[in-house]
C-alpha cells in the first residue's frame, strides 16, 4: 500500500522531489499516528499525554504521535526500496552513517509533534522524549529541502484552522506549551523549532495578524529570548503593528500556568503584556542609573542603534519622542547631536 516514488535519476525535477519528501514526511506522520493508537507499547506514551491534561480531541487535532522505542521500525515500515530508503534519509527521517555502514530512525521512544505548513503538509517533526533524565529532552528534523527552522512556526496552520477570526498570535517556546494552550481553549499560540525568533518569523505572521504577544518564563533566559525577538522585530515594526511580550511567575512556563490558573487568568495576563516600548527602555535601562546625567546619555548612545533600524513612519517618531522624554534632551537637539537625521 506504499506509493513507491520515481527514481530522482529518471529526470524528475526538483519540484517533485519536494513531492516526494512530503508524501514519505506525511506517511511517517501516519506511522507515528497509528503507533500511539495500536502499539504495544503505546501505553507509556498515552499516560504522559493523559498526565500532561491532554485530550484525544487535542492529540488528533495537532496530529500527535509516538515513535517507538527500537532502531528500524520506521525503516522496516517504510523503506520498501532503496529509492525509499534515500528519500527518508532525505526527508529527516533516517540517520545514515556511510563509513560504519549504518542507518537507523532518527527519532526514538518519543511522543511525536509533526510541523505542516501552511498547505496542512507534513515538512519535519519534533520530538519530545518521555523519560527526562535522558537527553536531548527535544529533537527536531535536520534542515531538509523541504523544512527550514528560521521561517516555519509549529501550530500556524492549526491556528488558521482552529481559530476563525485570528487577530493575534501568543509566541512560546515549546510544542507542549502550544497543546497545553489549544486544550484550554486558545487557539492562536505558536512556537519556533528550537531556535531564537527570526525576522522571517516575524515576518510570517505580520502576513496573517497584526499583533504578537511573545510568551516567555520571567527568568533570565526568557528575558533574553524576549530581548533577540524584539530586536528581530525592529526592522519590521511599521505603523499599525503591535508586539507585546508577556512574562510569566518564575519556574512558570505556558504549559503549567494555565492548568494552575486557567483559560480566564491567562488570557488576563495576556492582556497586561508589556508593549513593545515599554519592554525596550525597561531592558535598556535595567543596568543604567537615570537619575544620572551619564545614565541619560548611556540609554541614549544604546538606544539610538536600534531606532537606526526601524522603518521611517509615526511609530518611530513617537520611538524618537520617548527617547526625548527619558533623556530630558529636547527632541531635536537629540536627533541633530545622535546623528538620527541622516539615517
């Protein structure tokens, strides 16, 4: 019952390899689908998701599955031929290792995350293992011609689908924190693949709504993930853009703070989110003494790189006139003396 593909060197083009990986990145997505409903060993995975607060519903609704503990049974399942075999080396699926003669699935005893595109195809996954004292606690699918970490987002297409009128998108770390959302009933939460937010994410979903609230743990490294988004944002913020960022109690993540406090309390604090100004000078003058002339001058000399960078338009002129403010240097002397004149 395997659609065996053509052999890439019977002439088809780059165009229908691409086809080729997302039926072989669609058909895995089957296999793991049926592991976590029929496999003998699919009860340690049914009770994690169970113990997370997931429901069925939640699990098809996001396509969730679970590869199996061993080395070859994707491979067994679907490697029909050599060509198959390629393309799922190809596809992510495989890890082939030539010099020791070695190829075994790449993921392994782990609850299954598959990432669609805006079309509903599978392009990669993500893998969440069910024991944490074994590393990596995720894995994602290797670069492939069919998936690029820097521009997909896990859960955009659900949201399109599951949200009729989507007006804002909440940015989280994690594929669980995106699940854990859409089970209390948010449905506009996305996450980037294990890595900093890009402007070509950002990019991506200025297409679709035009607000973002970034979700991160109030700890250090949630803020600094807050900070690398909102410099990836500076070079698109035009008028009519809104970017919030939304920092959660401490050892607090998406995930464990709506099943502690619920849909009303979250979406609450969402509301309260700091706004793109207010994050950028509280974290510019985290470290400055304002009440100081050099505190003042210190903010202004790290300020003005970054209003460099923003489109010309009325959000950066009332970027400008706030940097005013703090400075206490009247706006045009400021922008005459910073040099933001000639930009």
């Amino acid at each position: 019952g395997v659609a065996v593909p053509r052999d890439s060197r019977s002439g088809s083009t780059a165009a229908e390899k691409r086809k080729t990986l997302y039926s072989v990145l669609d058909q895995s997505a089957n296999f793991f689908r049926q592991q976590l409903r029929k496999s003998d060993l699919r009860e340690r995975a049914v009770s994690y998701l169970k113990g997370r607060g997931l429901s069925g519903e939640i699990a098809v609704a996001y396509g969730i599955g679970y590869a199996p503990p061993g080395w070859e049974n994707l491979m067994q399942k679907l490697a029909v031929s050599n060509v198959y075999r390629q393309l799922l080396i190809d596809a992510g699926m495989l890890v082939d290792i030539p010099e020791e003669s070695k190829t075994y699935d790449r993921f392994r005893d782990r609850i299954m995350f598959p990432i669609r595109d805006l079309r509903g195809r599978t392009i990669g996954f993500g893998g969440r293992i069910l024991d944490d004292s074994k590393k990596p606690k995720y894995l994602n699918s290797p670069e492939t011609a069919v998936f690029h970490k820097s521009l997909e987002l896990y859960g955009l297409y659900e949201a399109r689908r599951r949200e009729r009128k989507l007006d804002q998108l909440i940015v989280v770390e994690g594929y669980m924190d995106v699940v854990a959302l859409a089970q209390h009933d948010i449905n506009h939460a996305v996450a980037t693949l294990g890595t900093a937010t890009s402007t070509q994410h950002i990019e991506r979903m200025f297409r679709i709504v035009k607000t973002l609230v970034f979700c991160f743990d109030g700890d250090s490294a949630g803020k600094n993930a807050a900070w690398k988004a909102l410099q990836s944002a500076i070079p698109i913020m035009e008028d009519g853009y809104t970017v919030k960022f939304l920092f959660l109690p401490d050892g607090e993540d998406p995930d464990s703070y709506i099943r502690r406090v619920g849909k009303t309390k979250f979406e609450s604090k969402v509301n309260q989110s700091l706004g793109f100004t207010q994050f950028l000078f509280e974290k510019l003058e985290s470290e400055l003494d304002m009440n100081s002339i050099e505190g003042k001058a210190a903010l202004s000399k790290l300020a003005v790189p970054l209003v460099r960078e923003m489109v010309e338009g009325v959000f950066k002129q009332l970027v400008i006139k706030e940097l005013s403010e703090r400075t206490g240097l009247e706006r045009e002397k400021l922008i005459r003396t910073t040099g933001l004149d000639r930009i």
